[in-house]
C-alpha cells in the first residue's frame, strides 16, 4: 500500500506536475457502486467500491477509475506504475504523429516585376506542398497607399498561378498599410 503512493507521487514528480488523466485509484475512489474489469480484460460486474478494493489488494495491484463519467464508473484493476506509462506512451505516440500546420508568410510590394512574382510563387507552392498555409501580405509605402485597389490584382493574379494546388481561404483584404489574403493546400 505505501510502496504504490510512492511510486504515484514518483509519477507526478517526473511528469513535472502534468497529469495525463486526473485518475481517481484506490481509496481515493468514493463511489458505492462501480462496474469492475479485471487485470486480464474480463468484467467482474458491478459491486462496492469496497469489494473491489478487496479484489485489488488481493490481486496485489491497484484500482483505478477510468471512466468517471459513466453510470455506474467503471473501474479496472491494474498496475498504476505501468498503466500511467503506457499512457504516457500512447500519447507521445499520438503526439509524433500529428502535423502542425504553420502558417508562412510571403511579403508582396505593388511595384513587383514578373519575374520576382514567378520566385514568390514557387516559394509559395514549396510551402503549400508541404502542407503549410500562406499569408500573402501586400506592403504599401507613402504614395503607393493612394493605388490600393488598383493594386488588387498582384494578390489575383498570385492567386491565379498556384490554384492548381491551392484555393483562396481568405480573400484579399485591406488591413491597414497592407492588403492580406491567405491561401491552403487543396484537399
């Protein structure tokens, strides 16, 4: 009994504070009923959460609440050390496996030339192929501020020749001294 509150508090030391699931385990669980799964799987009904401490202790193994929420809670009977770091596991697992989407920017001016437009665009389609989303920023400066709207189309004509493999998520926009628009990767 003292060896498994050692070893949870060794948990939460290691884990620097972040619990993975606030698990409820052994005394600590105050229901009267819960619905017991063994160690190996099967379920042993529903019954006091004092008989199946009972069944725990004799098993030489812990109780836990993995599931609070279901009427009446279901709790299995487990080795804490080693169900805490399988999750653990799962969730780097899990973590590894997901993909951030960034969002990269690429900053336009009016008086572009078509060649520096054709290295922006290719810049942008590397950034879209890997998954990426793109804020294409116009950028106006003193009197180029009197031109915006005439200066929408460098964003439509940008648009234009990456819309084989991107679709506009935000239309262009004006946003202060600068005119935004944002493209993804079509699906």
């Amino acid at each position: 009994m003292d060896d498994r509150l050692v070893i949870h508090f060794l948990l939460l030391i290691l884990m620097e504070g972040k619990t993975i699931a606030d698990l409820f385990i052994n005394e600590q669980i105050r229901d009267k009923e819960v619905r017991v799964i063994g160690e190996d799987g099967e379920q042993l009904g529903i019954m006091s959460s004092k008989e199946a401490q009972a069944l725990a202790d004799e098993a030489g193994l812990d109780l836990v609440k993995i599931a609070p929420t279901a009427k009446p809670p279901v709790c299995r009977i487990v080795d804490y050390g080693k169900f805490k770091y399988d999750q653990m596991r799962k969730e780097k697992e899990a973590k590894k496996k997901q993909h951030v989407v960034e969002i990269k920017e690429i900053r336009l001016s009016p008086n572009i030339d078509t060649n520096d437009l054709n290295t922006k665009t290719n810049s942008a389609r590397k950034f879209l192929s890997k998954g990426d989303r793109v804020k294409v920023t116009l950028r106006f400066r003193g009197r180029e501020m009197a031109h915006m709207q005439s200066s929408k189309h460098i964003l439509d004509d940008f648009a234009l020749a990456l819309e084989d493999i991107a679709t506009v998520e935000k239309a262009p926009k004006v946003e202060g001294r600068s005119m935004t628009m944002f493209l993804a990767a079509k699906k």
